[in-house]
C-alpha cells in the first residue's frame, strides 16, 4: 500500500510540474540513426502511384525525421520538438527549411501547437482539428499525406510539416484548395500538357460531384423549360408512373449509395466488398424493375459517385459528400434559386477563409500569376516553379525580411 501510494504522489508531481507552453527543443543533426524494423517500412496500403517514389512514412517519429534528412540534405532544415499532452506527454516535431518559410507562418505554427490542450495526443488527427482556423467549416485547412516526397515539396514551398509520434502521417500547414488537389503523378508525369490536362478535369469533376444532383433536381422539378426538348421528353417519358417525386428519388439513391460506402468502409476485406456491391446492385435493379426509381436519376447518381473519387485528398472527398446534401436540400426548396445560392455562399466561403493567414484559394483569389505554374497548370520548364503563396509580407515583418 505504502509503495502505491508513493507512486501515485510521483505521478500527481509530475503532472502538477507540467508546462504546456514549453520552448520547442532543436533537435540536433549528430544524433544517431534509428533502427529501422522490417514493419516499419512495409506498405500501408496497395495503391502506389504509376511513378515516383514508394516510399511511406512509419509509425517512429525517429525514422520519420531521418527519412526528411536523408531526402532533403540541407543545412537549413530544422526539427524542433514539443510535448503536447497533459497526461500522456506525445513528441511532436515541426520541420521547415529556416531560409524559406515564412517566421510569421512558423510562430503560428508553435503558437497554435502549445495551446492544445487535450489529454493525450493519439494520433495527427488530434492536432489537425486543435490547429486549424475554423472547425465549422467543412474544407480541410491542414493537408494530411503519408509520403515523404509530398512533405520534402512542401517544405521547398516554405510550408511546415508536422510529425507526430505514432502517426504514420504528416501534416503540412498551411495549405489551399489547389494543394488539397494536386497529386504527386503529377509531377512525375513526362508530359506537362497530360499533367495540366489532367489537373483541369479533376476541377470539372469537384464542381460536377458537389452540385450535380442538386441541379438536374433545380431543372427537373421547377424549371424544365432550361433543359432542351428532347432531353426534357426523356425525363418525363422515363419517370412514367414513378411514386415518388425527382427529389425524393434523388434522396433516396444517394443514401444507398452512402449506406454502400459505409458498409465497404466497416468490412475492409475483398469478402466485404463484394457484399457491398452485390447489395448496393440488387437495390438498384429492384429498384429499376419496380418503377420506383428512374434511369435518369441512376445515371446522374452514378456521374455523380465517379466524379468524387476524382478528388485525390480523401478530407476534401468528405466534405463534397455533405455538401452534395446540402446542395439538394436548397434545391428541393428553392429551385434553381436555391441551388445559385448555395453555389454562392460556397465560392463566398472558400475565398474568405484562410490557413494560418494564407488565403484558400491562392493563387486564384487573390490573383498571383506566379503560382499557376504548379496549381492550375503544370509548366513546362525545367526547374520547379516558385511562387509567393507561403510568402506573405505581414505587417509585423521590418523591412529587411
């Protein structure tokens, strides 16, 4: 009794001896390297790129920064390691290239990661939701990636990457739309053209995945007389003696569609798969056969499920998935009204909001020529394009910086 009791008094001293908002520790480059287990550098997953690097981030904060070093072997980059956590104290190291990122964005950064507050930090997704601008908004300001040729250009951008122990992910911060969808093929594709081709219809398919439902229900429903003779003869032709309203109907295929995610997401193995998509066909075809549901709906549905998956970053991908029901309900209510404004409070938000003082949509809004070359476009030369985007000039900044 009397050593428990003594043990518990060490531990109440510990945490009563506990400070937040510690100074970062520099970790030094003379340390020697972890050892790497076989598990540690065994794919998480099988989906790798056609080219570039394999290579994924472990679950050791250790081997993870002696991969950036190894990748990235210059003198500038700096490692500087946080406890976060009041009761389970968890490593947390941020990396940036000293002469490239922006002190501004790094003291952010710091200032941000010693206000967390919860108990224990279990994993990156802790520190994403604690850092970012605004958690109402249903867009990703942080970008999350588990490879490390993604973090070594990111901090070549000036951007500071978050390592977090026990976390096979890194996040980069801060981040844009354009970041969210780019993709690292892209780079490593030969020809700039396919690559800027390629970026161009992943935009086409984020606008046609979070507003394509809601706007064959706004032109079904209160205003045929926008879509072209045939195809509205079509439509009515095939809806027949259809029981349930076009909006209803559109409900009701895209909650089959989730309710088929979900179920592939709860059973991860070839087996559960084939069950989700087994049931998910049978619906469909039931459904076709006993009227209840229209071929045109079914189509747009379907356009509508392949043009998600377009969108590499799988944060963004959730949020289209909400935003597509928030989208129909305006529509179901409003008509094509409704559907213009939820287009516009959408394009509203996402050019008012900002990560870490950096806004969303640069190099768009606002306009900064410079960073097209590796954002809406892929350029043709030689050398990687730089831009000013994780640049700013704020307003503390002396005039020598």
């Amino acid at each position: 009794m009397f050593k428990r009791f003594s043990w518990l008094k060490r531990q109440q001293t510990k945490r009563e001896e506990y400070k937040p908002a510690e100074e970062p520790e520099v970790i030094g480059e003379n340390e020697p390297d972890p050892e790497v287990s076989f598990v540690d550098v065994l794919p998480r997953d099988n989906q790798f790129p056609l080219r570039g690097p394999k290579k994924r981030f472990a679950d050791s904060i250790e081997v993870n920064i002696q991969t950036l070093r190894q990748l990235l072997q210059d003198d500038s980059l700096v490692f500087e390691q946080l406890l976060v956590g009041s009761r389970s104290r968890r490593k947390v190291v941020i990396a940036y290239l000293k002469d490239v990122a922006h002190p501004g964005i790094v003291g952010e950064v710091k200032d941000r990661l010693r206000a967390i507050r919860t108990e224990s930090v279990i994993g990156s997704s802790y520190i994403e939701r604690n850092i970012e601008n605004s958690n109402l908004s249903p867009f990703p300001q942080v970008e999350t990636t588990p490879r490390p040729d993604v973090v070594e250009s990111g901090l070549l951008q000036g951007r500071v990457a978050i390592l977090t122990d026990g976390s096979s992910e890194a996040l980069l911060a801060p981040t844009t739309f354009f970041d969210l969808m780019d993709t690292p093929e892209d780079v490593h594709t030969r020809w700039f053209v396919a690559a800027s081709f390629f970026r161009a219809a992943r935009y086409i398919m984020f606008i046609l995945a979070a507003s394509l439902p809601a706007f064959y229900i706004a032109l079904a429903t209160f205003n045929p007389e926008f879509l072209p003779t045939k195809i509205a003869f079509i439509i009515a032709r095939a809806r027949g003696g259809a029981p349930f309203p076009i909006y209803l109907e559109a409900f009701i295929m895209m909650g089959i569609v989730e309710a088929v995610r979900l179920m592939m997401i709860r059973i991860p193995t070839p087996l559960g798969a084939s069950i989700a998509l087994f049931s998910g066909l049978a619906l469909i075809i039931a459904g076709l056969y006993a009227n209840i549901v229209t071929p045109v709906v079914l189509m747009v549905v379907t356009l509508t499920i392949i043009c998600s998956f377009g969108i590499p970053d799988f944060d963004l991908r959730t949020s289209v998935r909400i935003i597509q029901f928030i989208t129909m309900i305006m529509a179901t209510f409003l008509g094509i009204f409704g559907y213009a404004l939820a287009f516009f409070y959408l394009s509203a938000h996402l050019v008012t909001l900002k990560s870490f003082g950096i806004p969303y949509m640069t190099p768009l809004a606002p306009f900064e020529a410079s960073g097209w070359g590796h954002t809406l476009a892929r350029s043709s030369s030689e050398v990687m394009p730089q831009d000013e985007t994780y640049k700013p000039r704020l307003p503390n900044d002396n005039e020598e910086s």
